[in-house]
C-alpha cells in the first residue's frame, strides 16, 4: 500500500506550477510492475494494492474545460478553473489519465492480472465521492488493459472498489488517510461531503480554499512549507514580487479570507444540518456492511477533528490574521496611552512595559496553538484507532513523511505510509527547497497465521527496507 501521489499537481491553466518529477512516475510504474509479478504470499491468490489517500489532486490542479459542461460555471471557477462538480471531476480526471497515462498503464496491468485494487478517498481526491467519476476510472483503465468483453470487463470492475472513510482489514490493518485529524484539511460529513452552498459540488474546505484562491495563481508560492512560515515569511515574498504582483497576492488572499467565511456561515444552515443528517444515514449503513456496530463507529467518529472553517477563530488563526490583530491592538493601545500620559512623561514607561510584555505572552501563545503538522495528532489518535477495531497496524498517509511507531502500549504500529509526489527542482532551487519524496510504501504479508509488515523504499534496485 501507498498513498499521496497527487497525479495532476501540476495541472495549472491559471498560473506557473512546479513541474511534476519524471522520475516518480517512471519508479512508480516500475513499482506497479514489480508487485505484479512477484509471488504471492501465504494463503493468497492475489496481490491487492491500497492508496491510501490523494491519489488524484483533484483540488491542486486547475483547469479549464475543453468542452461544454452540465454544470454552469460560477464566477470563482471562470477565474481559478474547474471546480468538483460530478461533470467538471470527471473532467479534471481525463486530463490526469492523459498527463499519466504510463502509471493508468501500468495499475491496469496490475488489475488485468487478477489482483485488486482499493482506494481510500483522501483530502485532495474527495471527488471520489461520485459515482460517475469512480466508474470513470474503472473504465479508463480497463480500456488501458485493451478489454473489450463485457464479462471480462464487469469481473475488472468488480476489483477496484473505493472507500470514502477507511478500509479495515480485521485483526490485520486499519487503513485511512488521516486528513480527519488536521482541522486544516478535514472534511465535513464525510460519507456526504457536499457543500450546502450548492449540492451539485462538494462541499471546500480551508486548504481548498487556499491552494484555488492564492496558492495555484501565484508564481513562487508552493503548496508545502507552509508550517515553518510565519507572517513576515509571507510579506518578504510579497515584496519579492513588486509592487503589482504584492497588491495582486493582497487581493486573492483577502478574496480567500471572504469565502472561508462565506463557508462557516454555511455551516449553520438548514441545508448543512441536512447533509448531516444524510451523513449519519449513511454511517449508520457502513456500521451494518462491515458489521463494526454503530458504537464503534461513533466512536470513531468521536476521534476526528472539526474543520477549522467552524469558528472565527480558527479561520483568524489560520490565515495569521489573530496575530495582525494582536499586534494592531496593542499598538492602537500604545498610541492611546502615549496621548493621555505623554510620550515624555515617566507614567508612560510602566504601561507600554505591560503593554509589550502582553504583546509577547500572547504572541507566543498564538504561535504555539497554530501548528499545522498534525503528524502528532495522528499518531495519538492511531492508538485509539486499534483499541476501537482491533488491527496489528494503523496505516495512513496525509503528512508524506515515513514514520513506523508503537501504539496501543506495544500492542499495535502506527505507520504513515510517506508520499511519491515529488516536483522538478527549478533552476537556483536550493536542497531544502526542492522535494525529494521517500518513494515508501508497506507489504502486509500473511506468515504462519500471524501478520508481518514491512515498510520500504522503492530505490534504482527496487525495493528495500525503509530506515529512518
């Protein structure tokens, strides 16, 4: 299993991208390659590979359509490009399946050998949720497998299946994302993640928001980093770009700053208390098919992390404005008491001490309660996870960084399965700026009767443990 390999990243008709690596796609169809003809292990008769998330980047790329569409375009998606409507994902994944056609090749190979497929919807291919974009990609890669015969078809169909939440093999592996554990990227109602604004699409979130609105249309600024960056990181690269080009990043980063609001007060509105109605159904009939019991599941549930878009001040945190306002607050307050005291007199010097000593405890306190590495939080939550549905592994993807760690009080691992999404260094680009990803992926194999699983790195050779 792998996960995070965000095919279409670098789809962008509305600005300049990093270019996706040539290099990860050509190890990634060597990997598909190697794991279809290797022998299969104890009482097995077919590999099944597992992404675990962000196969797809649905929401990074941005593109215009090529033709007329059912759903009408809005004004946002004429100015940042097609958006997740059923129409416009399928075809946002036509124009994926022709950038990569040599890894849809290689997994309908894969498939067309007999083994089986599963997808774990992530925070960047939600998109997933419609029927007709799933069925798309059965059919594009059973055309890639040159299948023509309806039974053969159906029976190549019947082994890619998809699931919006997590796949949990019992007593074995449970296996989701992780997104739901960072309220940056987390999804409302995930079984019925649509948007109250409008049905027809699904429902953005803050990292949607952010990568349509100021991230894709502008050159430079790339989608990760952004966890060591603080305020003055974002006005020195404003700057960078001039005058014009820091007025147009002012422009698009207020324009996201209005619509991360427009979605909070979404939130509360009949239709939002609808679709979670509609989420809870659908819940319930999960808890039945896999049989977990609706406690389990609620309890599950129970472990998420709501979506920063709730409340006020998680969108000012988010966007580094509480820290704007801070500042601004305590510099209104100095000019204040510089007026009433006099600059010059000595009763000002106590006040503006307070005054500064306030500024930094609660510039400090800021700073710490914004984190958005939830690399921690996934791993206390994997914890939970295998005491709620017993598995010797928790499996997820999300962060891109490898990681093998015992939960559970040793009686489980939690392991995130890292990324092979990798962008070309740009020219001046210094090493700790161009990405280079691990390539990891996780074998579960079946060993007289007990699991064993081994964490690699697909290298030149092939693949080879994975050391930290």
């Amino acid at each position: 299993m792998f996960s995070d390999v965000h095919l279409g990243s670098d789809l962008n008709d509305h600005g300049k991208a990093a270019r996706r690596s040539g290099r990860i796609d050509r190890d990634l169809v060597k990997f598909l390659e190697h794991y279809r003809t290797q022998p299969l292990g104890e009482a097995s008769d077919r590999w099944r590979i597992v992404i675990a998330g962000d196969f797809i980047d649905f929401i990074g790329m941005s593109v215009d359509p090529t033709g007329p569409l059912a759903t009408a375009l809005t004004d946002e998606e004429r100015a940042h490009g097609l958006g997740n409507a059923a129409d416009h994902a399928r075809e946002k994944l036509r124009r994926v399946a022709a950038r990569h056609a040599d890894i849809f090749e290689a997994l309908a190979r894969f498939v067309a050998g007999g083994h089986a497929l599963t997808i774990v919807h992530g925070n960047h291919d939600v998109e997933f949720h419609w029927d007709a974009v799933q069925t798309d990609f059965r059919a594009l890669l059973a055309a890639h497998a040159g299948l023509d015969d309806a039974s053969e078809v159906e029976a190549f169909a019947a082994r890619i299946d998809f699931n919006p939440w997590f796949f949990y093999w019992e007593h074995i592996a449970y296996i989701e994302h992780g997104h739901q554990y960072d309220p940056f990227c987390a999804t409302d109602n995930l079984m019925a993640p649509l948007s109250p604004l409008d049905p027809r699409r699904v429902a953005r979130g803050f990292c949607d928001v952010l990568l349509r609105y100021v991230v894709r249309p502008t050159n430079g600024l790339r989608e990760h980093g952004h966890e060591t960056k603080d305020a003055f990181d974002y006005i020195a690269f404003g700057m960078h770009l001039g005058l014009r080009g820091m007025v147009k990043l002012g422009v698009r980063f207020f324009e996201a700053v209005v619509e991360l609001f427009r979605l909070r007060r979404a939130y509360f509105t009949d239709a939002a208390r609808a679709l979670r109605a509609e989420h809870e159904r659908r819940v319930a009939l999960l808890a039945q098919a896999t049989r977990i019991g609706m406690d389990r599941i609620r309890a599950l549930a129970a472990l998420q992390t709501p979506p920063v878009t709730h409340s006020i001040r998680g969108i000012l945190a988010s966007v580094l404005l509480d820290r704007l306002a801070l500042a601004l607050g305590c510099t209104l307050l100095m000019v204040v008491t510089a007026i009433v005291m006099g600059l010059h007199s000595g009763h000002f010097l106590i006040p503006s001490v307070i005054i500064l000593t306030a500024w930094a405890i609660g510039h400090r306190y800021l700073v710490k309660s914004r984190q958005l590495d939830p690399a921690e939080q996934m791993a206390e939550r994997a914890g939970h996870l295998a005491r709620l549905l017993p598995a010797a592994f928790v499996v997820m993807g999300h962060t891109h960084a490898p990681v093998e760690k015992p939960v559970a009080d040793g009686t489980a691992k939690y392991i995130n399965l890292g990324s092979w999404a990798e962008e070309e260094p740009e020219a001046g680009d210094a090493d700790d700026i161009a990405y280079h990803a691990p390539r990891t992926h996780l074998v579960i194999h079946i060993r007289d009767g007990h699991p064993v699983a081994e964490l690699r790195e697909w290298d030149a050779h092939g693949p080879r443990k994975y050391v930290s």
